[in-house]
C-alpha cells in the first residue's frame, strides 16, 4: 500500500505503446536487463514450487506429527525443519506462498479490473462526469484506509476472499488515475477519431480501442502492485487478522516465526527469505518492464 | 490562498461524514459487542450498562446521538477503558504517534534524498546499483521482521537502547522504533528522487545552468534538486498512510503508548466509540496533510497556481 | 569531487526549517548511539522503586467496575478489604481485627480496626456498606456484582426487586460490620479480600460520582495511593503514609506498565527495564531457565482449561461418545511438548490444592496408558454407531489466543486418530464467549479460573441454574441438589464431601472433557526480595522490597 504514490508517479511517464515492433523492442530491452531476467526466473521456480510442490510432499500441511516437535531443518524427513506442532515448514512454506500469491494475483486482477473500467471511462467521457469519479477518487484516497480494512476484517471475520476484495478495492484508485491519464492522450489518437469517425459506440471504443493500448503502463503497474498487496497481507497477518491458521501464508508464518525465533530461528529465517526472494523478483520485472517499455531513463 | 484553502476545507466535511458513516455501521455490524465477557451479566445488568450508554435506542438513534456529540466535540466515553473519554484517550496518546512519525519522516527525507541524488549522480555504477538494491531490499523486508531482529541484536544482545517502553519519550526509547518506521520509507524517498534527478539532470535548463558555467554542486542542489524533489512533496500524504501502518506494528512491537495500538486493540474488543475516535483523528490528520502536500507544492513549484 | 556532507550542508543552510529537522535528526541519532542504562526511571534518589509488567491495560481503578487479574494485580496494592492477602496468598486481617461468626454459619460479625483512608479521613464501617450496596445497585452496572450474591438480599437487590437498603449488611457503630447470609459460606473470608467487597470511600464517592476513580481524585485505604495514569503506558502509585502498616512497607513507589507482549516484557525483564513480569509464554520457560537463572517463578494455579459438549447437540447427548473424545486427548503431549511451562494434564475439573476440598476420586482410564484409551474410546463410538463408514463429524470452536490455537489443531489430530473428523472454527475470544453463551458451538474450549479459593467457584459453573456460563447446557438434578446440600452445609468438612461427591457426578457424567491445570508464571528480578510464589498468584507490593535497599522486608 505504501508503494501506491510512487509507483503512480514513476508510471505515468511510460508512454501508451503504439505498434507490435514497440512491444518487440520493449521485449529485446526486458532480456537485456539482467535483473528483470533473474527476477522472471527466480518467479517462474517459485510460482511452479507454489503450484506443484505441496503434491510432491510426504507431508499435509496442516498435519501433526507428535514426535517431530521442533526439529531443525534435515531432521526425521523435515527438509526445513517443523514447527511447535511438528508440521512441516516446506510444505506449510509452499502453501503458504501459493495463498500469499493467490492474494497477490486475485487482488491486483480486482484492483485491476475496477481501476481500468473506472479510469478508462472517467478519461474517454470527460466533462462532469470525468469530474465527478476522479473527485470520488480524491476523497477516498484521504481515507486511512488501513483501518478500513481492519474494520471490513472485525466485522464480517477474516476469510480469504474478503482479503482479496478489502485489498483490491484499496489498490484501484491509483490504478484508476494511472488509466484515466493515459486515456485522455489516446483519446485524440487518429485511430481512435477514425473510429469514431466510421460510428462506433462509445462503449466499444472504450473497450476495444482504448483499454488494450493502456496495456504498457498497466502491466508495469500490474507487477509492482503485487508484491504491495502481498506485504499488505503479511501485515494483516501480522496483526491477527490475516489468513486463519491452520491455513498459512507467508505473513501469518514469518509473525509466527518471530515469536519463537531464539528457539526455532528456522521458523523465521526460511518463510522471511522466501518473501523477500518473491517480493524482490515482482520489484525487479516491474523495474525492467518499466524501463523496457520507457526507454527514456536509460 | 485562503479562499483555496477554506474551500478545501469546506470539501473536507462530507468526506469525513462519509469516513464516520461508514466506520459507525461496520464497527456495528460486527458480531459481539463491547460488553461481552467469559462471565455472563445477569439481563437486568446488561440491561442497565446498555443504557448507561445510550446503546438501548435504536441503531439510528444512536448515529444521529453519534454525530450531533461530534459536531458539540464529544466523541463519547469508552466502552471498555471506564474511566476514561475517548477524548482523553486521543489526547494522551496522540502525541507519542505523531512524534514517531515526525522524526521518521523527516529522518528519511533526508536520509532518502541524499541516497537518491548519490545514486542520481552516478547512475547505472556501483553506488547506484547498491543504493537501489538495499532501496528494493527496504521495501520488501516487512517492519515486523525488522524490529525483531534489531530489537535483539541491538537492543538485548549489544546492550545500546532499550528493548521496549516509552519511558517518557525518552531520546534513547525512540531511537529504535523511529529506524524501523523510517527504513522503507527511506527507501521509497531514494528511488523517488532518484528517478526524479535523473530526468531533471537531462531537461534543458540544467543544460543552460551548466553552459553558463555555474558550478557543478549549485546546480545539483539548487537547481536540480528543487525541481526533483517534486514528486517527494505528493508523496508526503501516501507517506504519511505508510507511517500510520507501521506505527501500529511499531507501538505493538516496542509497546509504545500510541493511538495506532488502541485502534487494533479497540476493534477487536469492540470499543466502538474509541475505534470511531481513532478513525476521526486519523481522517483528520490526513486530510490536513494532503492540504498541507497540496499547498507546499504550490509553493516550491512556480507552475502550479491554486485555483 | 567534494564531499557529499558538504552539499548537505549548503543545501540545508538555504532552508531555515529542514535545517531543524536535520539538527533533530542529527541529534537523535548521536543520543541513540551511546550505550544506554536502563532508566531509573523518575525514581526519587533514596527512594525504592519497583516497575511490574501487569500483562494487560487496566479497565478501571474503581474495584467495582473490573473483573480482569490484571485490574485486580493493580487494586490490590490500592486498596484492603475487611481481609486481605499475605504474601503467600493466605486470608489474614485487613481492615477489620478480628471477626465472629454465629453458630448457624449465617451472620458474620467484624471489628474494624482504627485506620484511615489516603486523604486522612477515618475508614468506618458506614464505608463498607456504602461499597457493597453501591456495587450491588442495578445502576452502578458491576460486572461482577453476582459473586456477592451469598449475602442476605444481594440477588434481589441486584436485579433491582428489593431496595439497596434491604441488603444484609449494617454498620452496628463505626467500627463494627454486621454481614448477613443467604446460607452458610466459609469461603467469605476469601471473598471478603476480592475487589468485589473492597471499600471505596464514601466521601469522595459522594463528591465525584465516577469521577472518583480518577487518579487526580483518587483516594485509597491500602499501602498505595495511585498519583497517574497514562493508557498504554503506566499506572504509577507512591506509598500512602497513612496507612496503618506503613511502617512495614518497604517499596515507595511502584509502576504497573501494560505489556501486552509477554516476550516484550521479557527482554525488558532481562535488561532491567522492568523488575518483574506478571507472565511468561509458556514454551519459553525452559529456555528462559536456563538464560536468565533465578528468574522464572512458576506455581500451580487455580485455573482449569477445558472442553465443553453442547447437550443440544445430539450426537453429544450420548455420554459413550463424551468420554470417548475425552479419553482420546493426549493431555501429556499438550502439557509436555505444547505448553512446556509444569502446567499438568486434567482429568478433573477442580484443581488439585484448592481449599476446602476433598479431591474427587479421577476416572479409572486416567491411570491407563494412551493406547488403551484410544481403543477403549474406538471401542465406545462404535457402541454409540460410529466406524469408518460413518465417521462422527464435529466442530470445535475455539479462542484464537495464543493457547487454544496451539492445542486445538493437536486435539483435532487426536480424534482424528479414533475417527472422528473434527473442523476448527476460531474467533476472537469476547466472539467467542458470546457465541458459547448463546450456545451456537458443538464443542467449545473454554478455560477458567477461580474468583475465590474455593471448590463452590468451579463447580456452580455446571449448575443447571447457572445459566448461560453454563456453556453446555448441563442439567442434572442429582449435581444440583449436591451443590446445594453444600450450601446449607456449616460443617466444612461435610461440604467438602459433597462437592467432591457433586464433581463425581459430573465426572462421570464427562460433562466436560478438562485437559490441563494451569501454572502462574512470573518473571522476578532476583533482586526483588520477599516475593512468593503461590497458589493464587497473589503478590502484594507491601511484603516486596528490593536487594540492597536498607530497610527490612515487610514480613
């Protein structure tokens, strides 16, 4: 959440791409960048080890094992040890990723999909209209969000589909201006007049003209809202309001890790590497994107 | 000015009736209530606490009761702290947030411009790629990972400040929870201005200050730097949103006796009408900041006028 | 290339404000690196100062408006009942000297000694009766007003049937108390030193109303007066020299601090930042043992952690099916490996060192060893209709504390083992209660702990008139009419034997299923001397002093 403003401000430079070979050249960029590379690898092993490795595991990830107790990674069959319940951390860690990027995927594709219809309208109709929503828009940006969402989880208890709405109706306002600024450039493109000129509805504009050529800034926007949606949930975890245990994230297992970290640093040290690792890999493909796409930093 | 300023001020009053509307019907619509405990209250006693605070009326009673004691300046007593009035509350404790958050604010304006024009200056070298990386590293490592572990080594194991407490705002209390609140905060203000240096150094009328010979470190800093701390001036409302979220895992960790703890804490006991203080203070707070953004902004940059 | 601190400076010196800032900064920065002591503090020079982690903020300080140990852990060193706690937690004489009782058990008589309250006026007995009609009004709204209701009329007068004046109790002359009963109860003595039946002072009350209870206008008859309060931050109270035994009170000053974090308060304990914490996270006992020597004090407690069958529920109608989940437990594995902290595994509802009792004799299978039980437990649902075909489904609802959510999950595996597929539901633990109270839960944790030091404080919990603490809907005539013979009981021995006879019943009966006894768990300086662990975990500032202060402990 922190990451909106900044990210907006670096965002709205990316200008709309015109043509498939600005896409080509904005890929043959992206390789170039070694840290986007990296960053793409690295994500694509964590996605696929999110995806795949809780099948793979002799272990379920709420299981208890009475005898395994706190053991340190290696012990007994427990690659990255157990916890005080002598669950398996690798496999509660692969769960736990795989909900922490659900959240992450889920509440950036709401954040995204309400963002992108409110923008993209607000900017093609204009006028009062275009007035009113980016006003709407002012007002709940000067809300303490947080603690709504704090409220949304106290009042209708923490589930994990109301993690992805509350987090995603915060991140669509920056999303909303982002597309509302690009909107108001394409909209006097020639493509778009001759659109317009050859009678199509407004509606069918906005839909088939203007929203794919937004795609540049918004799938830069789209990687670095993310990891802040994902640091968003460790915090609501962190307070007791994230995902209920059993069930894990990476959140809920890093605030459990720091409780017992003198006596089981394995439940801190593992969970926090693999978010940083996620959260690093999202900021660097977000970084290169941005750079590929607007080439004019470098 | 002043008219500007009076009429945004006139825009913030529905925004915060929105803000109390919306607080008032979900901290009501969450099951429990404040008076709930593992021991039972006979009926007849329920009944008395329920009316000793007007919660027997009916729920829209209540609101218009609610928002008329707002209006007077009462935001009612607390629910569960029973010698204390919301107001009492906010006034005692808001001062040790805000000072949190002043010092961490200001220590990673400083601490995060200095970086960003360092790594501006000498982009794509070894100091910039190392700034960006620990800037790329401040923002992922999440707060409540930080203070654990500078609390123990810090703190416990080297013995330097203390673990935990407020002391009275003591200097060496602070120091600690101020780092932890600043450090991602640092890192957003380096990148900010780094990207923001950078495009200046490349405008045109860097271009022109450099031809006609001024020196290298006025134009980076007077010039330059002027132009690209822009971007920094918006960023002071988003900031101070970020702080208020750190500041509630911040006076949790180092158990500070800010306002950011009693809003967690009241929520879950469902001490309405402290949660709705909280949310007034902070709505407050942030709608004077934006202004505040608004207004600087206007101020450094000759462009923007006020209308 | 010059230096970069160079152009700070000439930056900074063009900008008048953020020059401040930077000075602050600067400032802030140097401070924090010098290796810091733990601050005394604003202790007086020659003065003797203790700060005490209490766990949890304090509701109130007016003792008739909290129910929390942690309120009560603050009053108790503010204010004397008519008995009061030594340092071990035994009843010895507080306000009053002495007391009589009539032979039938039901009119209590105490002798007030000469005292006064912390602004100077004199304590009488008009104070007492002032305080236990004022609790008992419907008006004052006290939580834990029912706890009273052995005296003569207290119910009626609660519920706000009868007058305040139709209470029981009447000052003979200043200094004599005259306290009537329902029927007789040799834990009143024990009451008489619980925050219900503290005294609050009448002339200040009268003054203030509920204002009186603010630290500016507060007024105490006990070793300490409170001077402030700053929430989420520190309860500071300072000697009160009118106190009768002030001589003997060796601390003159004491701060209670909010730790809601116990391993917070842990680090701050072992830095000494405080000098005492009123709880441990209990699997870091053994750790904290060995790093800090001398500092964990732990004792048995009267505290009981528990599951509850909900009677409505029909499969738990069945008893083969309540004693088979109770058998299936691994009470050992939750106390030894889950909890860590001497906490022993229940099988009995009433904690063992618990005053006037006779322990109930335990079920035979406590003795079996943990396969026998699991296969006398799959052997009793297959007799009640369930196996592998036809699995018991059930669902615990539980706290989402720290406890509960470490337990619960080793539970659900246990009854998983005997083929019961069990689903855990967590709420925050006031959503909880509410929901146990409202009987919407099939199997529900719940803990407790005593109010008083007496058998009576469990049991009237399963009381089929008790209500809607009475989670699980238990109705048994055979348990009510023992706890009412122990009632109408003088004789305490004769009591004793029919309360055990009562947990017998419902034992039997496997009402509950209790898994483990509680331990109090403190960390102490060892520099604080004259602290005492106990059964109560009762520990009054007075009897405290610290190592090296020259004056002698209060006992």
């Amino acid at each position: 959440m922190i990451l909106a403003s900044a990210r907006a401000e670096t965002i709205t430079k990316a200008q709309a791409v015109q043509g498939r070979s600005l896409w080509e050249d904005a890929w043959r960029r992206l390789m170039r960048n070694k840290a986007a590379v990296t960053g793409m690898v690295t994500l694509a092993v964590l996605v696929l080890a999110a995806i795949v490795g809780p099948w793979l595991s002799p272990f379920t990830y709420d299981q208890v094992n009475k005898s395994d107790v706190w053991l340190p990674p290696l012990a007994n069959g427990h690659l990255m040890g157990s916890d005080a319940l002598g669950r398996d951390l690798l496999t509660r860690l692969l769960i736990g990723l795989r909900v922490s990027l659900a959240i992450g995927f889920v509440a950036t594709f709401v954040s995204l999909v309400i963002g992108v219809a409110w923008g993209a309208v607000a900017g093609y109709v204009g006028g009062k209209l275009d007035e009113v929503m980016m006003r709407f828009v002012d007002v709940l940006y000067s809300l303490p969000f947080i603690f709504f969402v704090i409220l949304l989880m106290v009042t209708f208890g923490s589930n994990i589909i109301l993690i992805f709405v509350a987090i995603g109706a915060v991140e669509w306002l920056t999303m909303s201006r982002i597309v509302r600024g690009q909107t108001l450039t394409l909209k006097h493109k020639e493509f778009v007049e001759a659109a317009r000129a050859s009678g199509l509805n407004r509606g069918a504009i906005i839909a088939r003209h203007i929203v794919p050529n937004l795609l540049g800034p918004v799938v830069v926007y789209v990687t670095l809202t993310i990891p802040a949606v994902i640091l968003a949930e460790s915090f609501l975890s962190f307070l007791g309001l994230g995902v209920q245990p059993p069930m894990a994230s990476l959140g809920a297992l890093i605030a459990g890790g720091a409780s017992d970290m003198e006596l089981a640093p394995w439940l801190l040290i593992f969970p926090s590497i693999v978010m940083v690792t996620t959260l690093m890999s999202f900021n660097f493909i977000g970084d290169g994107l941005r750079d590929a796409i607007d080439p004019k930093d470098r | 000015m002043l008219q500007y300023i009076g009429r945004r001020l006139l825009v913030a009053i529905p925004t915060l009736f929105l803000v109390i509307t919306a607080a008032f019907f979900m901290m009501r619509a969450a099951p429990g209530s404040p008076f709930d405990m593992d021991r039972k209250l006979s009926p007849e006693i329920e009944a008395n606490v329920l009316a000793q605070f007007g919660m027997n009326k009916p729920l829209g009673e209540q609101y218009v009761d609610y928002l008329a004691g707002v209006v007077r300046g009462d935001l009612g007593p607390s629910l569960k702290y029973r010698d204390k009035t919301v107001l009492d509350i906010v006034k005692e404790n808001y001062p040790v947030s805000l000072r949190l958050g002043f010092f961490a604010i200001a220590i990673a304006s400083v601490v995060g411009v200095s970086l960003g024009v360092m790594a501006a200056l000498r982009q794509n070298k070894l100091t910039d790629n190392v700034v960006m990386t620990v800037a790329i590293l401040g923002v992922c490592i999440p707060t409540f990972v930080t203070a654990p572990l500078l609390v123990l080594g810090i703190a416990s194991k080297l013995g330097w400040l203390p673990t935990a407490g407020w002391n009275d705002g003591a200097l060496a209390n602070m120091v600690l929870p101020i780092v932890v609140l600043s450090l991602p905060q640092i890192a957003i203000i380096s990148r900010l201005t780094r990207a923001g240096m950078i495009e200046v150094l490349h405008s045109n009328y860097v271009r022109t200050a450099r031809a006609k010979g001024l020196p290298e470190a006025v134009i980076v800093w007077k010039h330059a730097l002027r132009a690209a701390i822009l971007p920094l001036v918006s960023y002071l409302g988003p900031a101070c949103a970020g702080l208020i979220t750190g500041s509630l895992v911040v006076e949790k960790i180092f158990n500070l006796p800010g306002l950011g703890k009693f809003f967690v804490i009241s929520a879950l006991q469902r001490d309405y009408t402290v949660v709705m203080g909280m949310v007034i203070f902070y709505a407050g707070l942030i709608l004077v900041l934006n202004l505040v953004a608004d207004l600087l902004y206007a101020v450094l940059d000759p462009r923007v006028r006020l209308a | 290339m010059r230096s970069i601190f160079a152009f700070m400076y000439r930056f900074f010196c063009r900008q008048p404000g953020q020059t401040i800032l930077a000075l602050a900064a600067t400032l802030l920065l140097t401070q924090g690196c010098a290796p810091s002591k733990p601050q005394a503090n604003d202790c007086p020079a020659g003065k003797v100062c203790i700060r005490a982690g209490n766990g949890v903020e304090v509701l109130s300080l007016d003792p008739q408006k909290v129910s929390g140990v942690g309120d009560h852990r603050v009053l108790l060193d503010s204010m004397v009942g008519l008995t009061m706690a030594s340092a071990r937690d035994e009843v010895v004489p507080g306000a009053a000297e002495r007391w009589e009782t009539s032979a039938d058990g039901l009119t209590w008589t105490f002798y007030l000694r000469p005292a006064l309250w912390s602004d100077g006026v004199p304590v009488t007995a008009d104070d007492f009766v002032f305080s236990l009609r004022r609790i008992l009004k419907p008006e004052t709204a006290a939580e834990y007003a029912s706890l009273l209701y052995p005296l003569l009329g207290a119910q009626a007068v609660n519920e706000g049937k009868a007058a305040p004046e139709t209470l029981g109790v009447r000052a003979v002359s200043p200094r004599v108390l005259e306290i009537r009963l329902e029927h007789p109860a040799p834990y009143l003595l024990q009451l008489a030193k619980h925050q219900t039946m503290y005294p609050v002072p009448k002339h200040v009350v009268e003054k203030y109303g509920n204002a009186w209870s603010k630290p500016e206008h507060y007024v105490s008859n006990g070793p300490y007066t409170i001077v402030s309060w700053k929430l989420g931050d520190r309860i500071k109270a300072v000697k009160n020299p009118r106190y009768w035994d002030a001589d003997k009170v060796c601390v003159d000053q004491i701060s209670y601090y909010p730790t809601t974090d116990n391993i917070t308060a842990e680090r701050q304990v072992r830095r000494g930042e405080l000098d005492m914490n009123a709880d441990i996270q209990s699997n870091r006992i053994a750790l904290l043992r060995d790093k800090m020597p001398g500092y964990v004090r732990t004792h048995t407690y009267l505290g009981v952690s528990y599951l509850t069958y909900n009677n409505n529920v029909v499969a738990l109608r069945d008893v083969r099916v309540r004693r088979a989940l109770s058998m299936a437990i691994d009470r050992e594995f939750v106390t030894n490996k889950l909890m860590r902290g001497g906490q022993q595994p229940a099988f009995s509802f009433v904690p063992p060192g618990v005053a006037n009792y006779e322990p109930a004799k335990l079920p035979e299978w406590a003795s079996w060893s943990f396969a026998k039980r699991q296969a006398e437990a799959r052997r009793l649902l297959a007799e009640a209709g369930y196996g592998p075909g036809r699995p018991l489904k059930i669902e615990i609802k539980h706290r989402n504390s720290a406890d509960p959510s470490l337990i619960m999950p080793a539970i659900q595996a246990d009854w998983k083992e005997i083929g019961v597929e069990a689903r855990l539901a967590q709420n925050e633990p006031q959503i909880a209660y509410a929901a146990y109270r409202s009987r919407d839960f099939e199997v529900a944790d719940a803990a407790w702990v005593a109010d008083y030091n007496d058998p009576m404080s469990f049991l009237y919990l399963m009381n089929s008139t008790t209500g809607a603490q009475n989670y699980g809907d238990y109705n048994s005539p055979a348990f009510d009419a023992l706890l009412k013979k122990a009632d109408n009981e003088p004789d305490a021995k004769v009591r004793a034997r029919y309360l055990a006879e009562a947990e017998q019943v419902m034992m039997n009966d496997a009402i509950v299923a209790p898994v483990f006894f509680y331990v109090n768990k403190n960390l102490v300086s060892p520099r604080v001397t004259g602290w005492v662990a106990n059964l109560g975990d009762i520990h009054p500032t007075q009897y405290l002093c610290l190592k090296g202060a020259d004056k002698a402990p209060g006992v």
